[in-house]
C-alpha cells in the first residue's frame, strides 16, 4: 500500500486552534494509505496544478484564458474591482486562487491601461476570513493598498432584480466595472445542486444579509439559488458586470483557467465538469456502507475536504444530490436541519436522514465559524484536545457543538476509541490530500473495488439524466 | 436559548469613534460618548459583530459569566403562536436560527410578550446573535404576520428589509426559469407541506383525544 500523501498544513487563523497544537496528523496514524484518484477514476482530465510547473502554469494559464476575453470598454480612467471569495483561498491551501486574482489584474492593466484595480474578496460566516487571507498572500502590497475583506453585515446597496429588491454589498460595486475571479469546485452542492453554480457568489459571498437569509430560508432547497440569478441578471449588475475568470477545479487538482464576457456560457461547461467528475467522487461515497469520518483540515467542519468533496456532502451522500427530481431535500441543508422537530425527528416522513454510513466523526482539526451542532446531535462525535472544545465553546454559532460531544486527549486515543466502538476499520480522512485521498486500508480496499461500476453508472444513467435536469444537452 | 459567554469591550486607546460597530450591532447596544464606542454590558448578548467589523482592531471579546436567554412557550399562548406562524408559513417547530436552534414558536412567543422589532427579538430569544446573517428574513417574516413592520435602526447597516418568498414568485418567472434547474413550484410544495405538518403539541393532543 502507498504513503498517506502529505495533508494540507494547518493554519494560523483566529477560527482555528493554534497549529501547535496539531501533534498529529490523522493520516501519520498506523494502518492509513492513499489512493490518487486517477486511480479510481482513470478518466479524470490531466491537472496543471499541483504539477511539476508550480504556480507558474497557473499565471500562464490565466493568461492564455484571458487573451479571448473582451476588455476594450475598459478605459484607463475607470476603476475596476475584482471580485473574490474566501472559497478559491480553500482550495489547495489557496496560492493558485491568488496566483490567479494577482495575474487577472496584471492582464487589465496591460490590456486596457486602467490602474485604478481593487480587490473586494467576500466572505461566508467568518467576516475576517479574507482578511487573512489577503495578508498571507500579499494581495494587499499587490494591489498598491487597494484591497479588502468585505461582509454580509457591511454597508449595503439596493438592487432591483425581477423578484423584488435585494441587497449587495456596497462595495462590491462601488467601481465602473467588476470582475468575477472565482473557481469551478462545486463545494457546496447540497446548497446550489449544481444550478447556476458559477453565479452563486452574486447571492452569497457579494450579498447582503437580506439577500443571504432569502437563499436560505425564503424560497426552499432548489429554488433557493435563483436570488443569485435574480441579482447577476439585474440592469445594476449586467452595467458593471466585465467578465469573469474561475480555476477550473477538479476532485485531483486545478486542470486550467477559463474566462468569459458570457457568464452562462462559463456556468454551463462547469456544470458539465460539476457533475462528471465530482459528481462521480461524490456516487462513489455514496456506496460506502460504514466508516469512521476523520476531520483534519484548516476550514469549517461543514468545509473539510476529500478527493474533491466536502465533508457537508458526504453527510449527504446517502441521497444523490445531483438529482433535482427524486431528492427534493438532501440529508443536509439548512432547509432540512430547519426541518426537524423539537422531538429531534424531521417534521415529515420523507426527510433522508444523514448518512447513515457514516458511524462517528473524529474532529482532530476544523475550525469555529460555521454552525455544526446538528452535526455532533446526530452523528457520535469525538473532538481532539480540549483547547479545539474550548474554542467552539465561545464560538457565537458553535455554542451547543461540543456539548454533544466527547473529549478525546489525542488523535491515537480518538481513533482506537472510534475503531472499538464503531467495529468498522474503514476510514476516510477529510485533510485536503491533493490528488487523491488518504484513507484506512480497507476503505481503499472498497473504494478500488466500487469505483469503476460507478464511473460506468455515472456516465451511461446519471449524468445524462444530471444535465437533463439543468436544461442541457451534451 | 442562547448562551451568553462572551461580552464586547472597546479599547479606548484605538477605538477612532468610526461608528462601525454601532452599525452592525444586532441589539443597539453600542453608542458614542465622548467620541468613543461605549458598550452596554446588559444588552451585548457577545455576538461578535462588533469585534469582526471594527476596522482598527479596537474591540476584543472577553469571557464573562455566562448567563441564558430564551423565552418559554406557553400553552395559554399556543393558539396565537400558531396563528402568527401560519401567517408568515412556517411550522411552529421550525428552527428559524441554526446558530441557537430557535424555532418560530419562540420568535412568536417574543412578539406576543412585546417584541416589536429584530433586535428586540434577539435580545429576548437571542435568534440572530450567531452568524448574524441567516435569520433575518423569517424574524421580519413572522413581525409581519403579527401586523408589525418595524423600521430599520436609523443610519445602521443592521438590516434593511423584508424579500421575496417562495409564495410571492410570479407565475411568469416560475414558467420562465422551470427547465433550467429552478424547482419552485415542487419547492413551495414541501414548504406547505412543512408549514402545515403536525407538531408535538398537536400530535399530542391528537393522542389524548384518542
């Protein structure tokens, strides 16, 4: 069996525990291997990203993607923003995303001669997350000073949509022309379902509150990302809207750059990409029978990542997220968790619990931020060190997430505890392992042996059916 | 419920007196003396707002004693609760805060015992002091079905109106968007569904009557 590959680093950040503290690894644990996901799924595009070019072939990617885009209206005297969100930071410990936001504002200035470039890099729940990011990248010396987190609660601005009035942030617009810098990793397909995937942000991360509570409580699981819609389409945004540039992620790495003046015609290839390639990584967890979830990443709980996916979709894995017809309502959404009684059972039959698979959760690393305590009521969880309990504690979202929980001393005390009480060998570890995925050696075992009938499943049924579903034909 | 572990202090020495603060605070709790922030320690429910959004670092949360605040349903108000909740669409049950796990019925509770606004609401049930971004729109839904529309804080960033729901959507847009993805009127079906599912009262007084 190969070497676990090397886990995403912790990292320094007020929304998680000192990386000091991080002694082990749960990947550094006996009995754990990786599988590289060109393995189970041999069909998987090439990646550029991590590769033997580094960061380089992420400058030269976004170049070559933004040699077709039109920028000719804009003039040296306007200013432009470049809008960003903390996800891209996420993905693959984040030097690509900024690889990719510091050449998309070289190319503006070389192509049209325009200076005046601002980066406004929204938010989810953790309001100085890009904030953080912005230093550890040194995107503020990169944009001469010219660049800040934004949040949900800062300063908005009406916008005039075809449902109504929503609210954006006000700085987010607050220049001639706006580009949308983003990525194709589908991340939270329990949310968008893979519906306007590339527009999401302009209802979320460059929203307002109102906008942001509408997509979550207003209008239900599979219209909800219509706000976005709503806003992107709206003659206040389509006036500043100059193109968009996204990393073209997939479940093993960046594969490219692509880049649009059409918005729709950039969402509809990365739906295709959305649900060929996660899609499949995501139908394979799905036929996981038992495991032992091992958390071990710098993101929220709901945020972690495996071969592509987080863990928020593997505790939905249990229903085929993808199918807009049969699954109404995901194991995990907000809707679903607004969905259950004060008895702790949903308030109709036919809600999917979450997945049954999954025997406990084993916190080693994740952060505060995002609240998770529907996840520690309903699925045995162990958190690692009593500092990380202690950090969720005072975490305003996260008060009742450790009070379901049990304390474990260590990484190696948590995982015999998990494999004593669970009797399950099989573990899949969510620590962000490019390229593949770090796992316990039965779960490889199962994973090789269940992956081509998925993969032929998914191609010849599923995703047919997908993009059926989205109004598109291949 | 909410617990309260956490209170908001200014380090006077950095605060500027930019207001920033006083405009993302859910409670009002916050106002300017002497040009310097100036926190009520009895209305900071230690929701973080103010710490996140300072943009001079002047505000730190420190552990305070922690104390609870919710409200408590009561029978003699059930039927009211149900009234207001039918109204704005929500099952009584429905958790409407997924930071505190409040439920409608306890939003309505607040209004009947007096609540009149959003940071009222939160300071009674402490709905919205979490992430302070989600709940916005069902606490102004269920004022409204309680015959009260309150006006944003004056110059504050706390909120600014009520959106479309599911319910309001045009037939033209639903016909519109139907073939790309957008599911809404399968959508609006659940959440009837929802909205008129049985809740452990009812399932119980169903039971008592047999």
């Amino acid at each position: 069996m190969r070497e676990p590959i090397k886990p995403i680093s912790p990292k320094k950040s007020q929304y998680g525990i000192d990386p000091a503290l991080l002694k082990t690894r749960v990947s550094d644990l006996p009995g754990m291997t990786s599988l590289p996901l060109k393995e189970l799924f041999p069909d998987l595009p090439d990646v550029i990203y991590p590769g033997d070019n580094g960061i380089e072939s992420i400058k030269k990617a976004t170049e070559k993607a933004l040699d077709k885009v039109d920028m000719s209206f804009i003039k040296p005297e306007h200013s432009v923003n470049i809008l960003a969100s903390h996800h891209g930071f996420t993905l693959l410990g984040g030097e690509a995303y900024a690889e990719m936001i510091k050449t998309i504002k070289d190319v503006i200035e070389r192509k049209t001669g325009c200076k005046n470039i601002r980066l406004r890099a929204g938010v989810g729940l953790r309001f100085r997350e890009t904030e953080e990011y912005i230093k550890r990248f040194g995107l503020d010396e990169y944009f001469n000073g010219k660049a800040i987190g934004v949040a949900p609660v800062d300063e908005g601005i009406p916008i005039e949509t075809e449902i109504g009035t929503l609210y954006g942030i006000k700085k987010v617009y607050d220049a001639d022309w706006i580009v949308h810098a983003h990525n194709s990793d589908v991340r939270e397909v329990h949310f968008h379902r893979q519906v306007d995937r590339a527009v999401k942000p302009f209802g979320m991360s460059y929203a307002r509150i109102e906008t942001r509570s509408t997509y979550h409580q207003n209008l239900g699981p599979r219209a909800a990302n219509f706000t976005a819609r709503a806003i992107f389409d709206s003659p206040f945004v389509q006036k500043k809207f100059a193109f968009a540039c996204f990393l073209t992620a997939l479940p093993n790495g960046i594969s490219g750059v692509d880049a649009d003046n059409n918005l729709y015609d950039l969402n509809e290839r990365i739906t295709k990409i959305g649900c060929r390639y996660y899609g499949k990584m995501m139908t394979l967890f799905g036929q996981i029978d038992e495991c032992i979830a091992a958390l071990d990443f710098p993101a929220p709980v709901v945020y972690v990542f495996s071969g592509g996916v987080i863990y928020a979709n593997f505790v939905g894995a249990n229903t085929d997220l993808y199918d807009l017809d049969n699954v109404p309502l995901p194991s995990y959404t907000w809707y679903t968790e607004s969905f259950y009684g004060k008895d702790g059972k949903p308030l109709i039959e036919d809600i999917p619990p979450l997945n049954p698979a999954i025997k406990m959760c084993i916190h080693n690393y994740a952060w505060t931020g995002y609240p998770c305590a529907f996840f520690s009521e309903h699925i045995p969880t162990v958190i690692v060190g009593r500092e990380q309990a202690e950090l969720f504690n005072r975490d305003p979202q996260n008060i009742n997430y450790a009070k379901h929980a049990v304390i474990a001393e260590d990484t190696e005390d948590a995982m015999n505890f998990a494999y004593r009480a669970t009797g399950t060998k099989k573990v899949v570890i969510f620590d962000g392992a490019p390229g593949g995925l770090n796992v316990s050696e039965e779960m490889a075992e199962f994973l090789l042996k269940k992956a081509p009938e998925v993969s032929e499943r998914v191609e010849e049924e599923l995703l047919p059916k997908w993009l059926r579903q989205r109004g598109i034909t291949i | 419920m909410r617990i309260v572990n956490l209170l908001a202090v200014v380090d006077k020495e950095k605060c500027t007196g930019c207001r920033t603060c006083i405009r993302v605070c859910p409670t009002l709790a916050i106002k300017l003396e002497n040009k310097k922030a100036e926190i009520n320690n009895e209305q900071c429910v230690g929701c973080q707002n103010c710490e996140q959004r300072c943009p001079f670092d002047a505000i730190h949360m420190q552990d305070r004693q922690p104390f609870t605040i919710g409200v408590e349903v009561k029978d003699s108000d059930y039927d009211k609760i149900e009234e207001i909740c039918k109204k704005a669409k929500f099952n009584p049950e429905q958790i409407i805060c997924y930071c505190t796990g409040t439920r409608a019925e306890e939003v309505a509770q607040a209004i009947i015992e007096g609540a009149k606004t959003p940071e009222e609401i939160t300071q009674r049930t402490g709905a919205r002091s979490g992430c302070k971004v989600e709940c916005i729109q069902p606490i102004l839904r269920l004022l409204k079905a309680a015959g009260i529309e309150p006006e944003p804080p004056k110059g504050g960033w706390q909120w600014y109106g009520t959106t479309v729901t599911a319910w309001e959507i045009p037939e033209s847009i639903r016909n519109k968007y139907s073939n790309v993805g957008f599911y809404f009127d399968e959508d609006l079906e659940l959440l009837n569904r929802i909205a008129s599912s049985p809740t452990s009262k009812s399932k119980k007084k169903d039971s008592d009557n047999k």
